[in-house]
C-alpha cells in the first residue's frame, strides 16, 4: 500500500501516477495541492520519501514510515515527516493531512472499503 499505484490510490484519495523519474510518485489533489515524492528507501522495514515538488516548505522534507510486528497479524506503522524549516504555515496544513491520511490507511489496511480515488 505504501510502494504501489493502486495501494497509494486507495488511501490518499489522490490521483496517483508516475513520474518520468524511477521511483517518483506523482499525488495530486482534487481542490489542493500536488506533491511529487521520491523513494528514498524501500526496505521491509523503512519507507523513506523525499518531498521534490510541493506546497510552501514542503519541498524537501521526508516522510518515513517505519514498518515493525509485534509478533502477531498486525503491523505497526511508526510516522514521522521531517525537515521543516519552521512549525508555521504548510506544517500545520501537512501535519493535519497526514493525520486523515494515516486513518485511511489504517481503514484500508484492515480491510476497509478503499477511500475514493481519483485515478
């Protein structure tokens, strides 16, 4: 869900798409705003995205989703978005996306009706 077209689709309620770069995603918003990431890491453990094109101060921070199980089905999911210059603006903005975002995800992790798609 984090490495895959649809899987994106589904849970950030983005149109999803590749760039002309490997390892680029291409979000876009209905009514917001568009972010281009980059794959930094892929790893079972770590998925690491660089922020190449987005809102404000967006550009160049990571969002990092730290993958681990606690011995059971479940997957828990450490998240962190780094790299801002300041706490003002866009990081009030993102901080709430996110937010929604990880529900979604959660949602649709556990088996949940994927959110709309724009795709």
């Amino acid at each position: 869900m984090l490495m895959t077209l649809d899987g994106l689709s589904d849970w950030t309620r983005a149109k999803v798409s590749d760039t002309d770069v490997v390892n680029q995603w291409s979000l876009s918003y209905e009514d917001g705003p568009d972010f281009v990431w980059k794959v930094t890491a892929d790893d079972p453990k770590l998925i690491v995205w660089e922020c190449i094109s987005g809102p404000g101060d967006a550009q160049g921070t990571t969002a990092e989703f730290a993958l681990s199980s606690p011995g059971d089905s479940r997957v828990l999911v450490g998240f962190s978005h780094s790299g801002w210059p300041h706490q003002e603006g866009n990081f009030a903005k993102c901080n709430a996306l996110w937010g929604m975002l990880l529900h979604h995800l959660r949602e649709v992790a556990e088996g949940g009706k994927p959110a709309k798609s724009y795709s």
